[in-house]
C-alpha cells in the first residue's frame, strides 16, 4: 500500500513538473514573439493597404501586441489624400483582435475597440456580419467639422449597427453595399450646431435637447425611417431614401425635410424659411432634397 501510494504521489510530481517545463517554454515562446515580431513592418503593410485601396492618408505613431491574438493601434491619424496637412477625418486609437480559426481557414473575423472623441465604439466584423455599438462620442472633440467644414457642433452620441449579407461583405478591396440588410439606430443628446450651410446658405444657429435616428439598409437602399431633432425653438424631421453607389458621393436621394420653428425662431430667420413651401396642417414647413449627395437640389 505505502509503495503504491508513493508511486502515485510519484507521478502526479512528474505530471507537475512537465506542466511547469510546457508553461515556461510557452513564456519563452511569447517573450521572443513579443521581442522579435517585425511590428514596424506590419505598421508599414497596415498604413500600405489602407492608402492603396483609397483616398485617405493614415498615420499610425505605434503598433504593440494585444495578448496572442491582437494589436493596439496608438495615436491613429486619418487624413483625406488631398488634404494632408488638415484637420484629420479620425484620431484615436485602434485595438484589434482576430479570430485564429477563421484565418486559418480564409474568413473573416475582426474584433474592433476604438477610443477617441471622449467614447468608445465596439465593432465586430466577420464575411457576412457587421455589429457595432459605440458610446459616448463627443461631438464637440471632433475637430474635422470645424476645421473641414467651418460647422461648430457639441453633443454626446450614441448609436448601435446591425448588418448582414446573403454574400461576402467585403468584395476585393471594397465594401459590397448592394448585398447588405440590416439596420441602424443612433442618438445625440444635448446637440447643439453653428455655421451650419447648406447649398451655400446659412443655416440658422440652434441646439436641439434630443435627435434619434432609425436607418434601415436593404439591398444598397437607405432608407431614412426616422430623423427627428426637438428643441425649443425649432423640431425637424426627415425622411427618405438614398440609393448607395460605389462612389458614395454619386447617391442619389430623395429626402423630405419637415420644420416646425417657433414663433420667435420664425420671425429672425425668414429668409431660411422662405425656402419652404407654405405650412402643412401641422405647422411645418416641407423642403424636398433631390439630385445627389455631391449636388443636392431643394424643391
């Protein structure tokens, strides 16, 4: 008995010391990745690939590894290729993380956390799926509205996407608008906007306290089911549809614009609103939004 006893004793030692010897050449294993990986080189093929496959400039400050799996983008700028030296499209940093299995097997499957604007944004994306949901992102950091557009805007947003696809999202080296379905739904609180110009005109500064938004996408259709921005002074809905095209510029749409200003809001902006047709039955006044994103034409 004490001789079997030991042995078992014995083995269960042996058994522990194999398990330490695996554990630490797997340390080993994962030091000299982590020391010895050409990360400059990936930075170097990731910036590559982003700038051959469309109009953006992108920097990226550094690039270290997120666990086995993954890597943290740090300090991320996107410019436009023609405006290189402008206020940036995004800055922030960027974490990545794949699944092995599905590279190994050629798929698709991306786990994106991206930090900048004061929020966060959650994205997964895999051949037929995209699902994101981002939080707090202030409105009022983001500083390509102010510097590409002259628009001065402040407002917390939050949102969630939902979107799918019969076929692989991702065609070549572009997004395959015409096969995905699915649906979106952002808010912005406490919004507030200046400088605001449309078609050349100035719109009328205002803030509203609440905007919801409800997006549908169904075979390279938008459709706008709700838009709606309340404030005091003024409460705007929009509805519509934008076809995608490739060149998402050259969309065509069809957008009806309601506005319901104040009394007071009415009277110190009437130029504004001697766009407009005469007001419904409601009391908004409605603007019909043709043509394309690129040259848009009121009616």
């Amino acid at each position: 008995m004490l001789s079997q006893a030991w042995n078992t004793v014995k083995n269960r030692s042996n058994l522990t010391r194999i398990l330490l010897y695996l554990l630490y050449f797997a340390i080993l294993f994962f030091l000299f990745l982590y020391l010895l990986f050409p990360y400059d080189k990936l930075k170097e093929r990731l910036i590559y690939e982003a700038e051959s496959k469309s109009a953006l400039k992108v920097s990226i400050n550094k690039l270290t590894p997120l666990l086995f799996n993954g890597i943290w983008l740090k300090d991320v700028e996107v410019f436009h290729r023609d405006n290189p030296k402008g206020a940036p499209l995004f800055k922030g940093d960027i974490g990545l993380r794949f699944s092995l299995f599905r590279l190994i097997r050629r798929g698709i499957a991306v786990k994106g956390d991206i930090r900048a604007y004061n929020g966060e944004a959650i994205v997964n994306i895999t051949d037929r799926k995209i699902q994101g949901d981002i939080k707090g992102i202030d409105l009022g950091a983001y500083t390509a509205l102010k510097g590409l557009y002259d628009v001065d805007a402040a407002g917390i947003m939050s949102g969630r996407l939902d979107a799918a696809s019969g076929a692989d999202i991702f065609s070549g080296s572009s997004l395959n608008l015409e096969k995905i379905n699915g649906e979106a739904r952002f808010n912005i609180a406490n919004l507030s906007v200046k400088n605001l110009k449309i078609l050349g005109l100035k719109l009328p500064d205002t803030f509203f306290d609440a905007v919801q938004s409800e997006l549908r996408i169904n075979d390279g259709r938008l459709n706008i089911k709700r838009l709606s921005l309340e404030g005091r002074e003024l409460n705007i809905q929009v509805t519509g549809d934008i076809i995608l095209a490739r060149e998402i510029s050259s969309s065509p749409m069809n957008i009806i614009v309601r506005i319901k200003p104040s009394v007071r809001f009415e009277e110190e902006n009437k130029i504004f609103f001697s766009m407009g047709k005469a007001k419904d039955g409601e009391g908004f006044y409605n603007i019909n939004i043709r043509g394309t994103l690129r040259t848009p034409n009121l009616s």
